[in-house]
C-alpha cells in the first residue's frame, strides 16, 4: 500500500499505469484492486483535484507567466460579471430601467475586452500545447510503435489538447465569470436581507447534492459513448484500408452491418448523453425555481409583516432614494422586494450556466485531459539536446559497426535469438511467415524493447550510442519498411529528402537512384507533385530515401514485396553494386525473394534457427537441483 501512496504522490496522471504494475507485481485480484484504489486514489472530479489539476497544467503550460493577459482577462470578465449583477439591481421600476441599461452595456464593453485578452493568453497556451504534442509524438519512447499505435497515441493528444485549450477558455471566459454572477447576486440577496439570503443559500445547497447523481450518469455515458466512437471509427478504418477487397467482398451486407452497428451504437449513447443533459437542464432549473420562490415567499412575507394592506405603495411610488439605504437593515422595503424579486429571476441563467458547465463539459474536458497526461506520462520523452543524448556516445566513437544481437527474446515471438553481422557483410533475414523476421528487425531499430537480451553495435549496448542529429544512430542505419512514408502533398524531391539532411544529395544523385531503381519517368518531375503513384512505386521512392541517406547500415524490410521479376532483379543489382563499390556497407534485409536470397552473403533463416534450438533444448537433460 506504500507503494501505491508513493507512486500516486510522484505523478498523478500515471494511475492506470500504476495500477496495472503494482497488480501484476503483488499478485492483486481485480476486485481487490479497485478497492485499494478506492481507498488510495482521490475522486478526480472533486473540486480539490479539479483546482490542483488547473494549477498543475496552468503551469506546465506557462499560462502564468503571461501575467499582464491573466490580469486583464481576469479582471474584465470578473469586471464585468459584477457588472451584469449590479444591473440586474436596477430593473425593478421603469424609472431605473435606463441605468441598467447603461450598465449592462457597460458589461459587454467590458466583456469584449476581456475576450482579447483571453485570446492573447491562449496563444502562450496553444504555442506550449503544440511543442509537447510534437515532442510527445516525435521523442516519446513508446513500446511496440507503428502506423496503428502512432495513429491512436495522435487521436488522443490531439482530443487532449484541444480538451485543455477548452477547459482554460471555459474557466476564464464562462466558468469564472458566472460563478462572480453567482456570488455577487448571492450576496446582493444578503444585503437585501439576511433572511432571503440563507434561504437561497440553503436551496443551493440542496441543488448541488441532486445534481451530482445526473452528472455521475452522463460521465458513464460520455464513457460509453467514447469507446463507441473508437469502435465505430475502428470499423470505418478497416471499411477504408480494405478497398477493392471490402467492394468485392461475397458478404457486404455483412461488412455493411458491422458498420451500421457501429454508427449506432455512437447514436445510442450519444443520444443517451443528451437526454443526461436535458434531464439535467429540467431538473436544475425546477429545483433553482423552487428553492428561488421560497426565497421571493420569504422577502414577500417579511414585507407584509412590516406593512399594513392601506400602506402598500403603487409602483409609480417608489422611492428610488431608499435603494441606498437597504444593506444590512432589518426592514423589508418595497424596493427590496422587487430588486430580491429581479436579482432571483438574474441567478437563474449563470447557476444553471455553471452546474451545466461543470457537470457536462468540464468534466468530458478533465476526463481527456487525464487520459492525454497518463499517455504523455507513460513514455519517456528523449529529446536531441536532452539528458539521456548527453550521457550516450557518437557513432563516431564506436569500435565499427559490427552487429551483435544476443540472446534476444520479445514475447512467445522470438527465444533466446542470437546473430552476428560483420561490418560490410550482405545478410538476408528469411523464415516463415509470422516467425518473427520484422520483429527482429524492430528489435534491432529500437522499435521495440526485448523482454530479455541486447544488441549492440560495436560492442556498445544500442541505448548507450546517440539516436538524434549527425553523429546519431539514425543517421548511420537507412531504413526502409514494408510501407514506406509518401506525401502526396509534397513534391517527389521533398519526398526524397524527407527526414535526411540534404548536404550531399545532388539532384544528380537522386536521378541516378531514380534510373537504377526503374523510376526514370520520374527524373524530369522532382519539384512536381505526383497524382496517384502505384504502390510499386512508392515502394521504390521509400527505398530510393533509403539509399540517398546513404548509411553505413541499410535495413530492408521486404524492399521487393510489391515488384515484379525485371525490377526486383535491378535492386538486387543495385544493392550488390552498393555492396561492391562500399564494402564497409553493412545490408540486412528481410525477404521472401530468392534472388535477394542467392545475392547475399548469407542467409539467416529464422524458422529453422527457432526450431534447431527447440529441439537442442529439448534434447538437454534435466538439471537435478541438490536437496536443501
């Protein structure tokens, strides 16, 4: 349980992650975990963590260094949310009319130059949101990362961050100015009498407990509607990636329904939110109304107790002078019923505002912001000019490049994996089909972490040698996957020259790389955008980026999948040639090709090693372990 305290004191926003790794570790039940959750763990939504979570971001976002916006925005909306109370003050007789409406203009003259601060200020905010997202998406050492994860891990921050520009909008522009609305008119009801002023406080109070049994349902819905809309947007993707096997499918009416489905099972819970929401409108503005007529009761009652039927003055009587004079009194004056009456009616609109606000949208906000710092907290950030690239060594400095992968297991995928490649050597990686060829390419990137054993590189451990700029690992190892980046909004050249430094890459190179790899009708067309390039030929600009960077390392994954037989036949060519011309040029690649295959200087096949081990330790026998 000390454990759990720690963990939760160190970083708030890893409480899934804590969870998960404490269970595992002690050996907890599920039904024992939410418990000692229950125990350990703070309600995220009560109002201690709600304002610990602002201040929390409000500083991680620099949003308090801009003091000078932070003042105005505050001070003009707070400004004017007094001034919209104070008005409500005067409209309780024609005579005053007019000064109430001087000062409700006043309050959106007021209010708009708060919004221009507002905007400024959230500029600071959305420039730092927008540098942690990059950073996250970019440096973020997540395990296991390809398209699909990368893809999720983008649709979090990005629901994330624009949850937090929200929430800081909301909590100036709406939250904060209301609830000045709230407490002014409170007050003004005070001074009016104390009497009428505890009543109101009282049914408030009553408002409060009764609304938060509607919002705890709405935050199971917007839940449920949220895994929805994965799920649905899950199908669509797949609908989407499928193409012309999706058109021809024997069963689209299946495929149809699936999706179908799925859209309306969004419907479902979406429309069960907005009920929640509706439901909560109606009851709120029913229990306001009824706790705000015995407020009136109560001001009415205290008037009639003070004046006799003959003494009740018309409208036209009131004596505007009096207003002054009604803080603090005992007496319940004519004018204080009607301004109690006015400043009731005024509460209405910014309490309602409020407990909607807080209940709904507030807390939707809180719960992606949540869900975006737990992710963001999970992965270690490692950035070019971070602590961690400080401590590691340059490529430079390696002994070579001799590749050493030892004893390399990465869950029931690959066991006890062991490989050594020459600097210079051509090795082709083969095996069956889900035997874990790309996976042993990905532990030898860093794509993914191994459960146990290392590779190194030049007898240095992969993690200890610089990653980023010219003297990083990622400079050194040109790789290309089985579905290489293209942008159809850049042109073929910014294609090529995607993530590479560009000192040394001619367009006289790129033309070469072009011809060899059978992309000539492409050479008169590198600053254009091309239309609809096959995925033959995104391959080879994948594979022609892969060679113009020219590493001393070059990793294939599949770098012949999508060719057909001359063009396979001009990059295994190409890469003998490459290997003849630079004999320090180490090549791995994973293939089914057998051209590729009888090019190399050996192969490794995967499957056969896996199950040559297999029956090697099979056959050992069994250590006998001396009696204690």
């Amino acid at each position: 349980m000390t454990e759990f305290f720690e963990a939760e004191s160190n970083n708030k926003f890893r409480r899934n992650e804590i969870i998960t790794e404490l269970s595992e570790k002690y050996k907890i039940t599920p039904g024992e975990t939410k418990v000692l959750t229950h125990m350990i763990f703070p309600d995220k939504f009560s109002l201690k963590e709600i304002i610990g979570t602002v201040k929390e971001l409000s500083d991680k976002y620099q949003l308090t260094k801009d003091k000078s916006n932070l003042t105005k925005a505050s001070a003009y909306y707070f400004a004017s949310a007094g001034l919209f109370a104070l008005g409500g003050l005067f409209r309780g007789h024609s005579l005053t009319l007019p000064i109430s409406n001087h000062i409700f203009d006043a309050h959106i003259s007021v209010r708009e130059r708060g919004d221009k601060a507002r905007i400024e200020l959230m500029k600071t905010v959305q420039k730092n949101l927008s540098e942690r997202m990059a950073n996250a998406l970019m440096y973020c050492e997540y395990n296991e990362m390809d398209a699909d994860r990368f893809a999720e891990i983008h649709t979090k921050l990005q629901r994330g961050k624009s949850a937090t520009e929200r929430l800081f909008n909301n909590l100036l522009a709406d939250i904060g100015p209301r609830s000045a609305i709230v407490a002014s008119s409170s007050l003004s009801l005070f001074m009016l009498h104390p009497l009428v002023g505890a009543i109101n406080l009282y049914g408030v109070k009553g408002i409060l407990k009764q609304s938060d049994d509607i919002s705890k349902k709405m935050l199971e819905n917007t839940e449920k509607q949220r895994e929805a809309e994965e799920h649905s947007t899950s199908e669509i993707l797949s609908v989407i990636k499928g193409g012309e096997e999706v058109i021809l499918a024997p069963n689209k009416e299946g495929i149809h329904k699936d999706l179908e489905d799925g859209l309306k099972s969004q419907d479902k819970y979406a429309a069960e939110l907005e009920t929640c929401g509706t439901n909560l409108s109606n009851k709120l503005n029913h229990l306001f109304w009824g706790s705000m007529k015995k407020s009136s009761y109560a001001a009415a009652l205290l008037w009639l107790n003070q004046n006799t039927v003959e003494n009740i003055p018309f409208v036209g009587e009131v004596d505007l002078c009096a207003l002054p004079s009604m803080p603090f009194v005992g007496d319940m004056t004519t004018e204080a019923v009607i301004a109690a009456s006015s400043v009731t009616a005024a509460l209405n609109s910014p309490f309602i505002g409020l407990l909607q606000n807080f209940h709904g949208q507030l807390k939707t906000d809180l719960m992606q912001i949540y869900e975006m710092e737990e992710l963001l907290s999970s992965g270690t950030l490692d950035l070019p000019d971070g602590d961690a690239e400080k401590e590691r060594i340059s490529v430079t400095a390696l002994e070579n490049h001799r590749i050493e992968i030892k004893q390399l297991q990465f869950k029931d995928i690959l066991e006890d994996v062991s490989l050594v490649i020459e600097p210079g050597e051509f090795v082709t990686v083969t095996g069956l089909s889900g035997s874990g060829k790309t996976t042993l390419l990905r532990n030898l990137l860093g794509l993914n972490t191994p459960n146990k054993g290392e590779v190194t590189i030049g007898s240095t451990r992969r993690q200890d040698i610089k990653k980023h700029n010219k003297t990083g690992l990622n400079n050194t190892v040109s790789y290309c996957g089985q579905s290489p980046i293209y942008h159809p909004s850049k042109t073929l050249k910014q294609n090529l020259l995607y993530g590479s430094f560009e000192e040394g890459i001619t367009t006289k190179k790129m033309e070469k790389i072009l011809k060899e790899l059978g992309l000539e009708k492409f050479c008169g067309q590198l600053d254009d955008k091309l239309s609809n390039p096959s995925g033959g030929e995104r391959l080879r600009i994948g594979l022609a980026r892969a060679l113009l960077r020219d590493g001393n390392i070059i990793v294939l994954d599949e770098p012949t999948a999508a060719l057909d037989d001359k063009t396979t036949d001009s990059v295994v060519e190409l890469l003998k040639d490459i290997h003849t011309k630079y004999p320090n040029k180490t090549i791995i690649s994973v293939t089914h090709s057998r051209i590729i295959k009888e090019g190399s200087d050996r192969n490794f096949d995967l499957s056969e090693y896996q199950e040559e081990k297999a029956k090697y330790q099979s056959s050992q026998p069994a250590q006998i372990l001396p009696l204690s």
